[in-house]
C-alpha cells in the first residue's frame, strides 16, 4: 500500500497563474485533508472532506478550490496564485466518523513558491 | 490564548535519558489527541494517540492525558538521536472531524 500519495512535490509558479495538486489514498478511508504549513504556524487546514460528494472549508479557505473526484482522490486547485499561498501542502486522510477515532495519515507533501 | 499550546523549544536532552513534552488545550469538550513527529523537510507521522485519562504506552513512548488540566504530554525514553524532529500535539473535538494543531516542539538529543 502506497498511503497517501500527493503529486507534484515541487512546483514554482508566478503570481497569478493557476496549478491543482492531486491527493490520492489508497487505505478507503473516509475523510480527507488539506493542509499548509508555514514556518512557526503549524498546520492549517484549508479544506475537508467528511466523506465522498462532500466538502468543507477549513480556517484558511481563502484562494482554493477543492474537489472530491472520488472516494480516493481530493484535488487543492489554487486559481490565481499569489506569494501569500508560497507554504508547504500537505494531503491527509482518515477513516472517518465511521471508523470511530480521527487518526489522519499525511501523504508527502508538495512544496509550493509563488514568485 | 491559542487553542493548542505547546512549547516551540528546542528542547535539548542527552541521549538516553527521558524528554517530555507537554501540551495545553483550552477547549474542554475535546475528545481525542495525537502526538505526530515531523522531521525536517518530511511530513507529520502519526506516534500516538490517546482517548482517556492516564497513561499509554507503546514502546519507547509514553503518552499522558489529563483532562482535568486539560494537559497531553508525550514522554520519550531512552532517547536517541534519530527521536531528534519536531513534535506536533493535535487535539479533536467530539464528532468533528478537524484536529487543531500546536505548533510543534522542536526536539534535540544530544549525543
């Protein structure tokens, strides 16, 4: 088993440009995750998704997009890049309310700069 | 006051001998709690968890839960090198599915 799988792990952009980042899991959980993290901030959760066809904003929504193609896939889709959105993200999953407890495993990140 | 507090260190402790790290929470419903390890440039790995009050321990790890105090700690023995990274503390609430995240204690063993 792979986990969670992000692709791409680096990506340079200019301001205003767009670029979606794939998260995928293989472990048929539930619940997924995106996050950024920022140095001295901790991580921050963008958006959710509880279960498959649902999704949820996060503290930090602002500037994305998400989609929940599926049970396995959840994209982060940045429209219009800005050097406020430069941080590393990260993809999670977990099992859900299903699955009684909220353990969530993180896929290997993708390092963002926005030039 | 932050919802999850915990002490950014670095913490520095000679090899072999126990590190303990703390966390504070201010909600009171909270129903679960995590200690992830994140080494530099990797991403968070999921250590323990803990449900109720009292001690858990898996290995070389210890994890402490109070809710009185509304208090988590993670005690490492016989540290080693390879345990120096950050240490997050991530606390959930009843039925929801969002953790809230301390921001990490950095942890240094020294040889």
């Amino acid at each position: 088993n792979a986990g969670v799988t992000q692709t791409p792990k680096f990506q340079v952009l200019k301001t205003g440009q767009s670029m979606t980042l794939q998260c995928a899991q293989d472990m048929n959980h539930n619940s997924m995750y995106w996050y950024r993290q920022d140095p001295g901030m901790g991580l921050r959760l963008i958006y959710y998704s509880a279960s498959e066809g649902t999704t949820d904003k996060g503290e930090v929504p602002n500037g994305y997009n998400v989609s929940r193609l599926n049970k396995r896939e959840f994209s982060l889709r940045l429209e219009s890049a800005a050097p406020s959105q430069t941080s590393v993200y990260f993809c999670a999953s977990s099992e859900g309310p299903t699955g009684g407890q909220n353990e969530q495993f993180f896929g290997p990140g993708t390092r963002l700069t926005v030039l | 006051q932050k919802e999850v507090e915990q002490n950014s260190g670095p913490l520095s402790v000679p090899e072999g001998a126990i590190a303990s790290l703390n966390c504070t929470y201010s909600d009171r419903v909270s129903q679960s709690f995590f200690w992830y390890r994140q080494y530099s440039g990797k991403s968070p790995e999921l250590i323990m968890s803990i449900y109720s009050n009292g001690d858990k321990e898996d290995g070389r790890f210890t994890a402490q839960l109070n809710k009185a105090s509304q208090y988590v700690s993670l005690l490492i023995r016989d540290s080693q090198p390879s345990d120096s990274a950050t240490y997050l503390c991530a606390v959930a609430r009843d039925s929801n599915y969002q953790l809230i995240w301390g921001a990490g204690t950095k942890l240094i063993i020294k040889p």
